[in-house]
C-alpha cells in the first residue's frame, strides 16, 4: 500500500469550538455561546513535547477532547496524515485510536474499579487491533515492565495499587497500542511531590525512547517548562505565545506570559522579588471581550487593544506572539 | 523583644484506630512545637504526613475514628485538650479559625454570601441589623471583593473559585482570630489567582498581627510567605528551622530530598527523584521512619529511632546524621 509521508502527526487548523447556552424549559432558544476554543493553530510534530498553560477556562481540555474525539468543532479541522480526523473511515479511525492516547489527572477516576490491571491494559488494544491471547500477554507484560511496575501485579484490582502505581497503569495503557501521541492533562497534580517526579522521569524516558510525541496540559508554568521542548500559552480559548521553551522563558513578549511567570513562587527565599499580581480573573467565555481578550487585565494596553484582536505573528524563529503591543520593533531577537 | 507564644503544642498524639481497634494508625506520634505571636509558620510534608490530623487534633474537630490520647495544647496558656465542646465552640472561628482547600466544600450552596459570613459573626459578637450588614460589607472589601451591597446576596455558585476562596478567607478573619490555619488554602487556584490570594493573606497578617499557621506542600509558598518551617514525615517532626536555613542547609535527609524534588523556573536542571513511596501509618518501618528511602541510612538507623537533636537555636532534625550547616 502506497503510504505518503508527512513531517507533522496532527495538524489543527483554526480549531473553534462553541458550546451553546439554552434558556426556556419546552421551547428551548439559544441565548449565547461559551466560546471554549476559538482558533486555534497548532502542528504536533514527531518527537515534540508540547507544554500547553493557561488558567482553567482557557480551552486546553477541550482541546484535548477535539483530538480524542469527544467534542466537535464547531469550525475548523484536525489533519492526521492529510485527513479531516472527524470524516475517518472505521479503519482510519482504528488506526487513529491506536495512534493517539490519553493520560488524564486522576488515576483513582480513570481506572475503572472492576477491571484487573491486565484488562485495562489491553482494552485498548482489543478495541482497535486483532490480536490474538498470547500477543496480549506479551503487550502488557512489556507494558509493565516499561513504566517500572512488576509484572505480577497484572491480577490485581487498581483498588491494591498506590496513586504513583496506578498513574504507572494508566501511562502503560497509554504505550500499549504502539501509540505516537499522548495527551497528558495535568498528569502529576494529583501525585505526591515526592511521587510526581518519579512520574515526570519515567515520561520523559519513555518520550525519548520510544519517540513519542506529548500535548502536556497543566498550570504548573515550572513543571511543563521542566518536561517540554515547546511551550503554548492560552487565553480564553486561544493560544497568545508559542515557542520553544528556552525561548519563551528568556525572551517573554506576550504581557500574559509575562505575568504567568511573575506569579510563579520562588525556589528560594532569597529569589522573592516584589511584583504586581495580575489583577482580575479570566473573564467568562460567554462573554470574550472585544479587540484583544486579555485587554482588560493588561497593564500596559492600548486604544488599539480594545478594537481590534491582534492575531499570532512571527517575533523571532519558531516564536509567535499574538500582541499589538509587540507587533512592531522586536523582530530583533 | 520577646515574643509570647501563642501556642504550644507538647507530646501531642493522636491515633486513628480501624477494625475495632485491632489496627492503630499513627497519624500524629508526639509531636511538640511552639507558635510565638505574630509568627508566620509553614507545616509542610507529603499527604498522610499528619499535616491536617494536627490542625484538626488542634481545633478538636477530629473524625470519629480518631482520638488524641495523649499531650497538651497550650493556647494562651489553657490547655484545649480540657475544655468542654461548649468551651471549644466559643474559641473556633472566634480565637483560631481555619481556611481549607476546597472553597466548594467549606461554602454551604444554600445560603447567601452574607448569610454565611454573618452566622459566624452572630455566633460570636453581639452585632445586629444594620451594625452586622455593616461589618460583613468592611469584611468583603477587606479580602478586596468590589461592590459588596451586591455580593451579599449573590450565592456561592455565582462566584470564581477565588472569589469563594476569598469569601471563606473573609469567614476566618471575621472575628478577628489569634491563630489563623490555612489548610492547603490556594492548592485549587490558578497561578495568578494564587499569588493575589497570598499577598491577601500577607497583608491581613500585617494589618492584624494574627499569627499564621500555613499546611503546604508547595516549596513556593513557604518561600514567598513563612518565616519558620516544621517538616512532617509519617506522623513525627524531622525538622525545623527558620526559612533561610531550610533552604541554604537542610539538616534532614528528607527535607533536602523535597527541595531536590521540587520543581523551579529559575532553574530548569535535572532534578532528582525521592525513591519509593511515602510508609503505611499502621505498619512504619522499624527504626527511623525515612530510613527505606534514604539513601544515608545503614544499620544504626534501620534498628532504633533517632532522636530529635538540637543545632542551634530554634534549629533541630530527626536524624542520627544530621548535616550540621
């Protein structure tokens, strides 16, 4: 079979997402949008960690639902391998679930109480492959074996298991299907500090040797610059700032980043510095402010702001800023 | 200046007992510490360390499985483990008050905002009619919510997770309290949402003077807003010392373990794991609780417990080989 090859593992194009609000209780009328997402590019290449913040309301979960299938777009579309992923074929749709799985933050709520470790493992893979007994045996085996758990503890119920063990479970059952990309939505917030980075280790192992790629979603601006090589900030549905993780940390430009940073607490005592906090909260997506979405809460915005939404431009390689004020002058980094 | 302390907890120790008292938990295995007024003190450790078993053996609002068996708890110079249940509800919420994690939780869904904060303020003060909707509007503006003549009547559901944080914050600091506990009280906000939270928090402390008692275990927050830090592990102290010092030489093990752990932006280097898991409170190694996962233990602290030692002043670890700074 003739197989065309593609530099990207999913490409999203302008991404919306409108979920609408209803009032009335027999005639039922739309009387607004939550706009969740609203536009958004983005290129998950091979081998890519791409770190996604932003405070809860900015669209990164359901961005990660668009991808696992869960939410339609409103507008737009998600290109695996040149195809529209919401018009796949049952086979490219086998092939797509295999290729794309899903860690999610609580290991006590995404295990399910009534399976044994072996039948969660492989419950992917019977969904969307034929494999035979033997074959599964061997899969969960070297599944365990990857993610640092004992393979005896395949007859046990996740009920036995620690929280750090039943994280491990659920990242098995991610690799299990030979898949290319994972989505982890705040994979260590529910993990003990001294577990979590156990956690962050073995994933960042098994990206660098099985050659995966991740969309890491999380709050932690410390832990996703830890584990990423690329970094999108998001705002109310729209991601203000990308770029590469080293970059993005030395060379801020979007006032939102800047302000992510400057709210991150010290390592040190020492290290404390005096600084504003952003005032505000993130405003509802029911009702996104006009011109630039972040104007309300920007100390240094402009007349422009309020008007007119600035839109993602290039300030340095593989940079990309979505800020008026920004727009001219700093081509020079 | 000498400062009074304010409280002081002595051989404090309570159990959790399971299966009708064939299976005891040691969540907290005596544990003494001294609070001085006006302090800010951060308690920090891993979940099951014994963090919320202290605060709640503290305010005596313990489960029923569990039970302090022994210990005082000196709180102005009276012991709380003596007072009456009547006694104790005139000092909670008017003498020590308490913010936890969950505003969801801590919020009752039916009653109003100025319901909620004025059931404390009947409670505890005299303040009626106009003088009580008087002192609820000053409380709402003091933790910085505009326009408190709406926000009074509005419900819990119609406010931002920070909003409700700050409206229990409010609740706490409403009949002005000595010693104010914050139980995990910014883990479920958002970064910028966070920091405001805490720089509230700084400023009542320094407009009141009331004496905070922070349970994390987020290395941030103890370093932006604490002065003196208790490190918990598996029920007991292992250390305590001034801020600046946990941070330039940890003297336990296990507290330069968590700040290898932590994660920082300052600096994106390799950090280094705690191996295995935190111990079963019903079943602790014998010897030095840490002692499985430390990688300085060998045979002397694998057979008999360490004892607290002193090095210098306000300064102790747990450990038979604590790092002298």
């Amino acid at each position: 079979m003739e197989k065309k090859e593609f530099d990207y593992l999913l490409r999203i194009k302008n991404l919306k997402v409108h979920f609408p609000v209803k009032a009335g209780i027999i005639f039922d009328h739309v009387i607004g949008w939550v706009k969740a997402l609203d536009g958004v590019d983005l290129t998950i290449k091979p081998s890519q960690v791409i770190g996604m913040v932003g405070e809860s309301g900015s669209g990164k979960t359901t961005l990660a639902k668009v991808l696992l299938l869960l939410e339609k777009p409103t507008k737009g579309e998600v290109l695996f391998e040149g195809k529209e992923i919401h018009s796949l074929d049952d086979w490219e749709l086998k092939a797509y679930r295999r290729t794309i799985q899903a860690v999610f933050q609580d290991p006590f709520a995404s295990l399910s109480p009534r399976l044994r470790v072996q039948e969660i493992i492989t419950e992917p893979l019977k969904v969307s492959s034929n494999l035979g007994k033997e074959e599964l045996d061997n899969r969960v085996g070297e599944a365990l074996h990857r993610v640092g758990l004992d393979t005896g503890l395949r007859r046990v119920y996740p009920h036995e298991l620690s929280g750090g063990q039943r994280q491990r479970v659920a990242i098995a059952r991610a690799i299990s299907t030979d898949s290319k990309i994972i989505i982890l939505d705040e994979p260590t917030s529910a993990l003990d500090v001294s577990v979590r980075l156990q956690v962050v280790h073995l994933l960042m192992d098994l990206q660098k040797d099985l050659g995966l790629s991740y969309l890491l979603i999380g709050h932690d601006l410390a832990m996703v610059a830890y584990m990423s090589t690329d970094i999108a900030v998001m705002y109310l549905g729209k991601i203000v700032e990308f770029a590469e993780t080293k970059e993005l940390l030395s060379n801020t430009v979007h006032p939102y980043t800047q302000a992510l940073m400057a709210a991150s607490l010290p390592d040190h005592p020492r290290n404390k510095r005096e600084r504003a906090a952003l005032s505000g909260e993130i405003a509802s997506p029911l009702n996104v402010p006009p011109g630039c979405r972040f104007h309300p809460r920007c100390p240094g915005k402009k007349n422009i702001c309020q008007g007119q939404e600035p839109s993602l431009m290039a300030v340095g390689k593989n940079h990309w800023v979505a800020c008026h004020l920004n727009n001219a002058g700093s081509q020079d980094c | 200046m000498e400062k009074k302390t304010l409280l002081q907890v002595a051989g404090l120790t309570t159990y959790f007992f399971a299966f009708a008292r064939t299976r005891i938990v040691k969540a907290i295995d005596n544990v003494s510490f001294e609070v001085n007024a006006g302090d800010r003190l951060a308690l920090i450790g891993e979940s099951g360390c014994g963090k919320s078993t202290l605060a709640a053996s503290i305010l005596r609002v313990l489960p029923p499985s569990g039970e302090t068996v022994s210990g005082k708890i000196l709180f102005e110079g009276e012991d709380l483990l003596q007072k009456s249940n009547k006694e104790m509800t005139r000092i909670r919420g008017r003498k020590i008050a308490m913010i936890l994690q969950d505003p969801m939780m801590s919020l009752d869904p039916v009653f109003t905002i100025g319901e909620q904060i004025g059931e404390t303020l009947e409670q505890h003060t005299r303040l009626r009619g106009d003088s009580l909707i008087q002192r609820i509007k000053e409380l709402l503006l003091a933790v910085q919510i505009p326009e408190p003549e709406r926000r009074i009547h509005q419900w819990p559901h119609e406010m931002s997770g920070g909003m409700r944080q700050r409206i229990v914050g409010s609740i706490a600091i409403s009949c002005e309290p000595q010693l104010l506990i914050c139980d995990e009280a910014t883990t479920n906000l958002d970064v910028t949402i966070q920091l405001q939270y805490l720089k509230l928090l700084k400023d009542l402390q320094q407009n009141t003077g009331v004496t905070l008692v922070f349970i994390t275990h987020n290395l941030g927050i103890v370093a932006e807003l604490c002065e003196y830090v208790i490190v918990m592990y598996a029920g007991k102290i292992v250390e305590r010392a001034p801020v600046m010092d946990i941070f330039d030489s940890p003297a336990h093990p296990y507290t330069r373990a968590l700040l290898d752990a932590a994660f920082g932006l300052q600096d994106l280097r390799k950090r280094r794991p705690i191996p295995g898991e935190p111990p079963n409170l019903a079943s602790l190694p014998l010897g030095c609780s840490f002692n499985p996962r430390c990688k300085y233990a060998d045979d002397h602290c694998r057979k008999e417990e360490p004892p607290e030692v002193t090095l210098a002043a306000a300064r102790s670890a747990k450990c038979w080989y604590p790092v002298r700074g």
